[in-house]
C-alpha cells in the first residue's frame, strides 16, 4: 500500500523514535482532538497539543518502531487510518491506533488521534474532570444526527442487546477495544464477536461526557468520554466505568454508519506479558 498518508503517519513515528515528537504537530489540523493512556480528558487544538508533547512525550517514544497490519480507507477528502504499533522491529505490539486525516489546504492533516494500550486494564482509580453546563446544552447539527443514531444503539446495549450497532454499522466496519488483538475486521466478523457478549454486558445507568464531532465532508468522527455503572438495591453506585470512544461515521447512502470503533478504558494500564 502506497499512499501519502502512510508516509506522513511513518515519518512522525520516525522523528519520535529519535526523541523529536513534534512531527506530529506538523501534520495534525488546529481542531485536533486528541487521545491516549496519560489523559483523563482529550487535548483538542495545537496549543494544548503542544505543551503535551514538549511535557515528556519524547520519553514515550519507541525504540524502533513498526506499525502492523495498516488499513486505510479514503473517502474523498477525508480518510481513516488503524494500525497496532510494536516498539520493536519484529516485537510484540503494544498500541492500537486510530488516525483521522482530511484534507486541509491541500495538505492531509490529523483531526483525530487515539492511542489506547492493547489489551489494558481499568486503572485502580481515575479523577476524569466533568465540564458542567447548566442548563445542559442541546445538541445541534451533525453532532446531534450522529448522537440520536449512538444513544439509541446504546440504549440497547444497556439492556444487554448489543446488536444495535451491527444495525448501525458498514459493510467494511472495523472494530478495537480493550482486548482486540488483531483488529476486527468486516460486519461479519463484528457480528459474531457482538452476538458473543449479547445478554452478558448490562449497565443500569451511562452518561456521555462532552461528545465531539470534527466534520471531515463523507467521514465524521464522534468523540466522547463514557460512563457505565451498576447500582446496588438502595441506588447507590456499585461500580462506574470510564471510557473513551472514537467512532468514525461514513455517509453512504443518505444516511450514516459506522465505519471504525476504538474504545479504551480512560488512563487504561498497559497489561505486561507473562
């Protein structure tokens, strides 16, 4: 596969690898939100990016890196990109990756980035901090279409029928959460994996927490922290999950489907091998 994207995403993985993170900064977009295991919030715009990087995140960087099993889709002007990343030539791959590229003055730049560990576990504890607007904001435009369509296949998925989203979901889907290795490729495939958990994941209560859409014209991508919870008898919380979403939408077809979901535990810890 030949593609300029491929060589945008393999030269800032290149200039990290040397200790330079900052090839990143140069081909993401100014709306960029941004995702991986440190944060218990998403970066969103170069600024905060920035101090991000220059903070520490060249001692992240990889040894050598290698990015695995590369699938990209280009949809006009936009374009999404998955891939496991190993930190060594030949190693054991310890990233999953999600890249949404669009074409800004005619250039290719990032306005989504989520790196969740493969096959993490929720951390002991998490502070995620909650904007609050009172009264709470409606949602407009794309982000409310987009919203509808995911709070109604969630709705199911609480009630332990998951198969909302096959509903909702292409032909070409792709999927990844806390322990997908490989990716899942194709609705049949994220079909059986769905119809495996069917009856068995409930939650009594979830909330979405600041969701976002960047609009990239045929893609969008729907980005939003997720709450799911038990209550005991008397109401009271027994256990709350906290979770980044990044769901990519496709419009085909005068309607949109999902295309690509990667869901990590927030401040998700790496599971060491044994």
């Amino acid at each position: 596969m030949d593609h300029p994207i491929l060589s945008l995403e393999q030269g800032a993985l290149e200039r990290w690898r040397k200790g330079d993170p900052t090839g990143w900064l140069e081909i993401s977009a100014g709306d960029l939100i941004y995702v991986d295991p440190n944060l218990a919030q998403p970066i969103r715009g170069l600024e905060e990016f920035e101090a991000y990087l220059q903070g520490g995140a060249e001692k992240l960087c990889p040894r050598d890196p290698e990015m695995l099993e590369p699938r990209l889709v280009v949809l006009g002007g936009g374009a999404l990109l998955t891939y496991s990343l190993a930190e060594t030539a030949g190693g054991r791959p310890l990233w999953n990756v999600t890249e949404v590229y669009t074409q800004r003055g005619g250039a290719w730049k990032i306005v989504h980035s989520h790196w969740g560990f493969i096959q993490h576990r929720m951390p002991p504890r998490v502070e995620v901090p909650i904007p609050l607007d009172l009264p709470p904001r409606a949602h407009e435009g794309l982000l409310a279409e987009l919203m509808s369509l995911e709070a109604a296949a969630m709705e199911r998925w609480r009630k332990g029928d998951p198969l909302g989203f096959i509903e909702l979901s292409a032909p070409d889907v792709s999927y990844i959460d806390t322990g997908t290795r490989p990716r899942i490729d194709g609705l049949e495939a994220l079909g059986a994996e769905y119809a495996s958990r069917a009856g068995k994941i409930f939650f009594d209560i979830m909330d979405f927490i600041d969701p976002q859409v960047v609009d990239c014209g045929d893609l969008a991508v729907l980005v939003y922290r997720f709450f799911s919870g038990r209550l005991n008898p008397d109401g009271s919380i027994t256990r709350n999950t906290a979770w980044y979403c990044s769901e990519v939408f496709v419009h085909r077809a005068e309607t949109w489907r999902i295309l690509h979901t990667q869901w990590a535990f927030i401040q998700g810890v790496r599971i060491e091998s044994t």
